[in-house]
C-alpha cells in the first residue's frame, strides 16, 4: 500500500510501523507543513529534515510512521530521548492517529529501556499539548528548563517513564 493509499483508510485500520527506506520525502513534507504553517523551519531543523537517517536513526533515535503521520525519538543521553517532530496530514486530524503514533513511542522508550522523555513545543498548539497531558507527560518548571535550540519553543514537558 502507497502513503497516499494509506491516507484514506479509516483510523480503525491505522497500523504504526518504524522508518523505512523511502520515508525520507514523506518526513519532510509532513514535518515542513505544520512548521511553516505555524513557524519558519529553524536551522537546527533543516538539518534533521535533510538527513533523518543521519540525525535521528543513525545515533539509535527511531522515526514512526502511521496512516498520515509521523513522529520521531531522539536520543538525548542514555536512558533519555526527545520525542520531536509530531506531524499528522491536516484533514486527518482528529482521527486518533497522533494519540496511536504518541502511545507508540513512548512503548518504544519502554522496550528500550527510557526513564524519561521530554519535548518542546509552542503555547499556540493546543490540541497538541492536551495529547502530551492525556498521556501523561507533565509540564518542566521553568527553573529546570534548558533553553532550546528553537525560537519558537516556549513549553517543555517531560514523561517519568521508570
């Protein structure tokens, strides 16, 4: 099945699969669609878009893929990883496909052995942050927050995993 196939299958059918050669594109155009409709693509993240592989999956991060969606772990330090990229095709949205890809990582971080996970995003994605609070994750205080590599980051939360 093509990932424009994919697209239209309900979100019961929605399975959640790791990169595969070939996904490259498709991160990208996912990723830079909801980034510049809210943004501008920062320079740190031109270079995980340009080379996932190298960025992400060659320094055991993982990158998983749903019916329209994507998301991406990234290894901070042993036993720690960022969870960074969450994309979903804007007319799939509200299908369940983020909650599916979110609860797909952090059962990934498990099997792997994470303690913690932690992710930055803006105050202007809502819909977003109340997924991060539905599964869990929980807001940093901000006398323990490092600043980010991205202007735009001005929330950060962190899942206890072990």
């Amino acid at each position: 099945m093509s990932f424009a196939q994919e697209k239209s299958q309900p979100a019961a059918e929605i399975s959640v699969r790791q990169f595969q050669a070939g996904d490259a594109a498709a991160f990208r155009r996912l990723n830079e669609e909801w980034i510049t409709r809210f943004f501008r693509i920062e320079p740190k993240e031109e270079l995980i878009l340009a080379n996932p592989q190298r960025t992400i999956l060659d320094t055991c991060g993982r990158i998983f893929f749903a019916t329209a969606g994507d998301r991406a772990l990234i290894r901070l330090k042993d036993k720690e990883f960022e969870v960074a990229k969450m994309a979903v095709e804007p007319a799939c949205q509200g299908a369940g496909i983020g909650r599916r890809l979110l609860g797909a990582v952090i059962e990934e971080a498990r099997v792997a052995g994470a303690q913690r996970l932690y992710l930055e995003t803006n105050h202007v994605l809502q819909p977003a942050i109340r997924l991060y609070e539905s599964l869990g994750f929980k807001h940093i205080d901000p006398d323990r927050v490092i600043p980010s590599a991205y202007a735009r980051a001005d929330v950060y939360m962190e899942l206890i995993l072990g």
